[in-house]
C-alpha cells in the first residue's frame, strides 16, 4: 500500500534512555563527576523494533502494563522523543492530551491559560475569543475561570485540557490515560465527543487500562510489552490476549 495513505508510520522504532548506575545528590557533584568523565549510566530501550502504521480516521487503543512504552511510543509519534533507531513519519495536524496540565502555567487562571493553550495549538486570539464559551461550556468550569490552574484538581484540568484540544477537529487525536482522573459522568462525555471526532474523519491514539473503554472506542489495538510489540489487531482480539495473560 502507497506510504501516502498511512498519517501516521512508525519504522523499527527504538527509543534508548540513559540510566544513573549511582546516586548523584547535588548538582556540584554531578557537574564535577561529568567534568572527570566519572558520571556511569547503563543504557535502557524503553522501545525496541516498534512498528505501526495507522490510515486517516482508524481508531487505535495502546494497551500494556505500566512501563510497557505506551506513553514513550506516543510522545515519539508526537515528537517530545526522538528515534534512537528507526523512523516517524506523521501527516496532518494533532491535538496530543498526554500529561495533565501540559501546555497550562500553573500561576495564570483558566481564563488565561484557555488562550496560551489555543496559542500552542496554533489558533489566534480572536479565533480563541470565538470559541470560548463553547470550551468553557464542555468543560463545565464556569465557576472557575478566574481561578489559578495550581489550585485545580487533576480532574478539572483534565477537563479543560480536552475541552481546548478537541475544540476544533484536528487530523489526529492523541489521548493518553489523562481522562481517568475525571468522573464518570465526564468520561461518557469525553467518549461520545471522540466518536463525533472520529466519525468527521479524526485519527485517534488511545491509551488506557480499560478494556472496556478500549473496545467501546478503538477498532484496532497494538499492545506492548517491556517495550516490545506482543501482539497488533482488532481491538477485541487484542485486549482478550492482554486480558487473558493479566
């Protein structure tokens, strides 16, 4: 199949991160240890060989215990990580919800950061001002807007945080396991919105614990484990072979 109608292709993927072998407790003593060439790591591949590709509008949830790469592999696909090996290719605009409160300051209110958030994704103030209420409305935190972000809960920043990216309909969603903080009430919104998104033609990466949620959401699934592809297919298939060996 042409390369041309995949939006998201992951080659051979590796992604390596360096491991401290011994305790460095202040920054003068790490500094003179790197100066000595002293300072010992020991190589880590949280990915290994990881391959993916995914057309415009497939569904994709990302299942594996905690410390199976789901998060590295999305931050790669992102752009956070560069490929220690391998290649990452992406086509189209993305909305990545994959750590609470990233792209928010703590010390702005909701109201400001609503606007600094817009302002990362690429969307001018007037086109923020434009959509403002609809965001707040979605996010059901009228009461709150003046309120800093450092006092939120984890759950009211999740929900401002996917309120203003999914706004708009981006080519590719990426949603790591940020809206499990929220209630439940919430979450069956959060789901009813990404199958509208998906339904316009939305690419969709989803990572989470529940099978359940998985299944309702994603047609197809990757699961990984200590960084390696275990199995790649229908949602159903894989989450049963996640589930049976858990």
């Amino acid at each position: 199949m042409d390369n041309e109608k995949y939006v998201i292709e992951v080659s051979n993927a590796a992604v390596r991160f360096n491991m401290a072998n011994e305790r460095v407790d202040t920054l003068k003593e790490y500094v003179l240890k790197l100066v000595k060439h002293e300072l010992m790591y020991q190589e880590f591949l949280a990915l290994q060989d990881v391959s993916l590709k995914v057309k415009a509008g497939e569904s994709w949830g990302i299942v594996g215990t905690n410390g199976s790469g789901k998060s590295t592999l999305l931050k790669l696909i992102c752009g956070i990580l560069k490929p220690y090996k391998g290649t990452v290719k992406v086509t189209g605009t993305m909305a990545p919800l994959i750590e609470l409160g990233a792209g928010f300051d703590g010390e702005l209110t909701a109201r400001e950061n609503i606007y600094l958030n817009g302002t990362l994704l690429g969307h001018s103030e007037s086109y923020m001002k434009e959509h403002f209420d609809e965001i707040v409305d979605f996010a059901e935190l009228w009461d709150f807007m003046d309120m800093p972000i450092k006092n939120y809960s984890s759950g009211m920043a999740a929900r401002l945080g996917f309120a203003v990216a999914t706004m708009v309909r981006p080519d590719i969603l990426i949603c790591d396991e940020v809206l499990s903080v929220g209630d439940y009430k919430f979450q069956e919104k959060c789901e009813e919105r990404m199958q509208e998104m998906l339904k316009s033609g939305t690419t969709l990466l989803y990572v989470s614990h529940s099978k359940e949620a998985v299944e309702k959401i994603c047609e197809n699934a990757l699961w990984l484990e200590k960084g390696h592809v275990k199995m790649c297919g229908s949602a159903e298939e894989v989450c049963a072979a996640y589930m049976g060996k858990n």
